[in-house]
C-alpha cells in the first residue's frame, strides 16, 4: 500500500534527523496521497514515535534492521516478539518521564492514546449549534464537548470550510478551558505567550468581543499570524509586537515547556530527559509578566507538562519571592481538575497544569 510506503519513508527520515512534525511537513505534502490516506500515515507514524523503544525492542530481539518499513511492521502487527515487560521499553518514555509517572500512572493512558479532533467554536460569528451544522452539511460527524465551545469532530474537519472560513479553530478542549476561565477574571487581558494565537481566539470567541484582548510574543512571525487569524475570526485583538507600561486586569502566561502533556498528539515529547531545563526560563517569564499585573489583578500560568519541575516546583519558588501573590482556588468537577498542592491538571484533553495567582497588593 502505498501509504505504507510514504510513512515508512517519514519514519526513516525521523529516525535520521528527528522532529516528527517537520519530517511529516516536508513529505506528506508531495506523497500525491488523498486527505484520508495523509491522515491514515500520520497515525501510523504517531504509533511509531509513540512506541519506538518497544518496537526497537521487538526488532533488536528478532536481529531485524532498525529501519523505517521495520518499524510500521512492528507497529501494524506484522512483526511480533514478547518483549519481558519494563515501564520504560513498554511505555517508550524516558527514564526522567518513568519517575515521574510512578506517582502519576492515570496519566500514561492520556499520552498514550490517540488524540480526538477538537474544535473551539467562533461564537463572535455563530453559535455552537450553528457551528455543527455546517460541520454535519460537511459530511462530518460532531459532538458536544466541554466548554461550550468544543466540538469533537473527524479530522478531516481541520480542512474543513468551517475553519477556513473562521467559524471554528482547531483546539483542544483543555486549552479553551484556560481561555474560559482567564476571560472570567477581568476585562482588560494580555496574552503574555500568545504564539500564533489559540488561547487568545477562544478568549475573543467566549467574550465575544466584549473583553480587551491583547497578546504578545517575543515571536513577530507568529504576531502576524495571528493578526491574519484574527481578521478571519472578526476578533478584536490588539497584537502588540513591544509590550506598554500599561498594567493588566489578567495576564495569561502560556509558558514554553516540555510538552509532555500533549505527548498523544506529539509523541517526541515521551522522551524528552531534562525537565528542570524549562523551568529557569519559565520563572524569567512569569517574573516580566507579573509586572504587567495590576493590583488585585490576576496572573494565569499554564504548562502543557505534569513535571514537578515545571508546575508544583516552579509556582512554589514564584511564591516564595512574590509576597504579594497569593493562589485563587478553582472551583471545578474533580473529574476535570486534578487539585495539586499549588494549582492542579486540566485533563479535558491534553493535561495542562494551571495556577490562578492574585495580586492582593
């Protein structure tokens, strides 16, 4: 089949240079294959990076080429060998993610499965009803999730008219909770980490344009992004390209971090070794944005990581040198928010660690 081929392709070119993503990018556009079958090589790939320490595993014990049409075998089924069970081989994570998750087992499940396709409804341009029905006269399959602003779709809806046209953005359902909650806290909000833009369109679409939104980051490529995504969205942004000495209602900080929160959808993530590495940058981060924070004020930070480093560790020395930070409870359905000793896990869809801290002076 030729969709094997292509993706045992991807998987050699991964094995040489890594970045799953970029490999997929720089095939999958001219492998003259269908929507379908490009969505067929992507999970095939996914299996792939995401068990790649058992498959090797499989392929050493059976004295096999470590090569990329090997892999898809062992990941299709047609290479077998009992390998003795280890968390580590089993899994295909790293020795640092294994520790971590011998306190976390519920949420191997979560990185390991298959990622649902999230949509974030544009309600500034129609209702969530409205939005599935378009979805539906598509040929897509839809269904309500949580907020109510995600719909669970096909992925073939990311090509969609639907987002083409701006009704709706791909999201997970975990991250439009964040945006939910950060534009309940106030009226004036900066979006510190905006990237390309998500968190801040699923703000504008929840306010429906009755919040002043503004976002930042230090990336210009991806401002222009999302001022291009903002147009189609008839959202009312402001992209700031250098930040003012204005103070801020909210000041979402969506920090850069090791993404093992999100390892169903990038599986790179299961290895990564060195989690204390995101931290230092992360404090330097929340340092310069809770400057922007107004008195009684609130700073959200969100990493899509369950490390301690990166979540527990890193709010609990923010702490110890603000003194005028103090942690606003969040009130949600435990199946939903996994409470920690500061902050807790959103696990509506990728586990996104989220603390609310209030400026109380």
């Amino acid at each position: 089949m030729k969709t094997v081929k292509v993706a045992a392709r991807i998987v050699d070119k991964w094995l040489r240079k890594g970045n799953m993503a970029r490999c997929m990018r720089d095939i999958l556009p001219h492998s003259g294959l269908s929507l379908e079958e490009r969505e067929i090589v992507s999970r095939l790939v996914h299996q792939v990076v995401r068990y790649k320490r058992y498959y090797e595993a499989v392929l050493d014990a059976l004295r096999l080429p470590k090569n990329g049409e090997n892999y898809i075998k062992a990941a299709t089924g047609e290479i077998k060998y009992d390998v003795p069970y280890d968390l580590e081989i089993h899994e295909s994570i790293s020795p640092a993610l294994a520790r971590i998750l011998e306190e976390k087992r519920e949420f191997l499940k979560i990185i390991n499965r298959e990622p649902e396709t999230m949509l974030c409804s544009n309600l500034i341009k129609a209702s969530r009803q409205e939005v599935m029905e378009m979805l539906q006269k598509e040929g897509l399959s839809v269904k309500e999730y949580i907020p109510e602003t995600a719909i669970i779709t096909t992925s073939r809806a990311k090509y969609s008219l639907v987002v083409k046209e701006g009704f709706a953005h791909v999201q997970d359902a975990s991250s439009q909770m964040v945006a939910k909650i950060t534009v309940s806290l106030g009226d004036r909000i900066l979006d510190y980490c905006a990237g390309s833009g998500g968190k801040t369109l699923a703000m504008a679409s929840f306010s429906r344009n009755k919040k002043k939104l503004y976002a930042y980051d230090v990336n210009e490529k991806k401002l222009k992004a999302l001022e291009k995504r903002a147009k189609k969205h008839a959202a009312d942004i402001k992209v700031l390209y250098s930040l003012p000495e204005e103070e801020y209602d909210v000041v979402l900080v969506d920090a850069p971090c090791s993404g093992i929160g999100a390892a169903s959808r990038n599986p790179e993530a299961k290895y990564v070794e060195n989690f204390q590495e995101f931290q230092k940058l992360q404090l330097e981060i929340m340092e310069s944005a809770s400057q922007k924070v107004r008195k009684d004020g609130y700073i959200l930070y969100v990493v899509c990581s369950f490390s301690p480093e990166e979540t527990v560790g890193a709010m609990q020395q923010f702490l110890k040198k603000h003194r005028n930070f103090e942690e606003l409870e969040i009130s949600m359905d435990q199946r939903y928010f996994k409470k920690e000793k500061i902050g807790g896990f959103l696990v509506l869809g990728d586990i996104l660690y989220l603390t609310v801290l209030h400026r109380f002076k």
